[in-house]
C-alpha cells in the first residue's frame, strides 16, 4: 500500500512538471510570436516613409535607371507628382495585383503622400495616407505624418513622426493597432540623390493593442539603427512592458545586416528571426 502511494504521489508531481513545462513552452513561444508580430509592424511603418522618399527622389530626379529605383518600390510601380495643387501630392501605385519590389516583399494598393513646400524643406509637414495598401497580404491601415523640423546642431535633417494605424496579419488574423511617436535623425545621405546610402537614427516611444496579447508601452531604450541598403533595422534596443505580464527586451543587434535580433522576458532569452 505504501508502495502505491509513493508511486501516486510521483504520478501526479511528473504531471505536474510537464504540465508546468508544457505552460512556460507555451509562454515562450507566445513572447517570440507577440515580439516577431511587432517587428513586422514596426518595420512596415518605417518603410511607408522610405517609400515616399524613394519615389520622390525618381520623380524629382526623372531617374530612369534600375540601380537608381529605389529598393523599397518595383518596376510595377506607378509614382505621379502633381505640384500644381497645395498641398502637393505624391501618388505611388502599386496596382490592383501583388507587386513584387526589389526587397523581396509584395505590395499592392496606394500610399498618397501629400507635403506642403518642398518636400524636405524645414518645416514642411508630410502625411503619408495608405489606401488599400498590403504588404505580403497583411492589410495596413492608417496614417503617418511627418515634419520636418530642419537640421540639428550636426547639420543633420531632424523629423518628427506619428504614426496612427494597424496591421492585419493575412494568415493568423491578429489584429495589431499602432500608435508612435518618433524623432527620426537623418545622419547619412541627406545630401545626395540616391536612397542606397541613407541611414537614420529612430528614438521615441509607442503605445499599440494586439488581438491575441492585450495592450501594451513601447520604449526605444538605445536608436534604432535604419540603413537604407538594409533590409532590417540593424541595431538598437526596445523595451515592451505588456499589461499584467514581463517586459520583453528586443536587442537588433551590433549593426551587423541580417534578420536576427535577440528577445529578452525576464531571465530569459531567444534568438527570434525578423521577417
């Protein structure tokens, strides 16, 4: 009888274990998904402003040649610029149908940007309006207003950035609703007129919801590092605080180009793939 009961007694604590395993697995992985979803997010609303400055430098420079098309956009893109009204207006179409740019990703839909003065004049204020827009057929909605608040004491173009939108993730469904303010630092390539060596540095905070992961503050801790030769945000650290949960440290890295940063919850960390 004792016998039976010590192997009971072990039963339910291996039980136990793997049950309490199974929960931090499960929690582990929801972090990493919650904490890729955010990249995607994040670096989608990044690119709606490189968008803009891409197309307009084809526009304004009548670029022609492939090397100059900037990489965010592709050969099915129609951009038009009508300075004739005020404020101006800057169209880029990516048609009805995926369009396949040159960073690998499919777009479809319109970004409309309207600007006041010349577009990279101090004080001039840009919104960029998305319409229908998809990227890899997530749905994103909303607006991004920029201003240009001139050089700093560097001579470098300062701009604030505020964004207000969401994502919806074509496969999953979750919802992700997107709130941010930034000061973004143009520190290389502001004096030339191609797009392939500009760099930014992006501080500033956020707020955004998500379907499946509540509410949650979002702190740019060290810049984030934006190379426009570069995919991905190259280095710079956020801190996530979730409602009722651990915060979640995501380091991009030491400025190296890839597609890996680490996330850190608690005394945990992962190595996550950046999409």
């Amino acid at each position: 009888m004792k016998s039976l009961l010590i192997f009971v007694f072990f039963l339910i604590t291996l039980m136990a274990i793997t049950s309490c395993e199974k929960e931090q697995n499960e929690s582990n992985l929801q972090e990493q998904t919650l904490a890729v979803d955010e990249t995607i997010a994040e670096t989608t609303f990044e690119e709606i402003s490189e968008i803009g400055n891409q197309a307009y430098k084809l526009s304004v420079e009548n670029l022609k040649s492939s090397d100059d098309l900037g990489d965010r956009l592709g050969d099915c893109v129609t951009i038009t610029l009508d300075t004739t009204v005020m404020p101006h207006v800057l169209t880029i179409d990516f048609g009805e149908e995926n369009c396949l740019c040159r960073d690998g990703k499919w777009r479809r839909g319109k970004i409309i940007v309207t600007f006041t003065g010349c577009f990279y004049q101090t004080g001039a204020v840009i919104t960029h309006t998305l319409d229908n827009y998809y990227v890899n057929d997530n749905w994103v909605q909303g607006t991004k207003v920029k201003t240009n608040l001139g050089p700093n004491i560097n001579g470098e173009p300062e701009f604030t950035s505020v964004v207000n939108g969401s994502i919806t993730f074509n496969e999953t469904g979750i919802v992700i609703n997107w709130e941010s303010e930034h000061l973004r630092t143009w520190i290389e390539g502001y004096d030339s007129i191609v797009w392939w060596d500009d760099v930014f540095l992006i501080t500033g905070n956020g707020a955004h919801t998500h379907s499946q992961g509540g509410g949650f503050t979002r702190t740019i801790t060290t810049p984030l590092r934006r190379e426009s030769s570069c995919h991905h945000i190259v280095s710079g650290i956020v801190e996530t605080v979730p409602l009722n949960r651990p915060a979640r440290i995501l380091d991009y890295g030491d400025g190296t180009c890839d597609n890996l940063a680490t996330l850190t919850v608690g005394n945990k960390t992962f190595v996550i793939r950046l999409h």
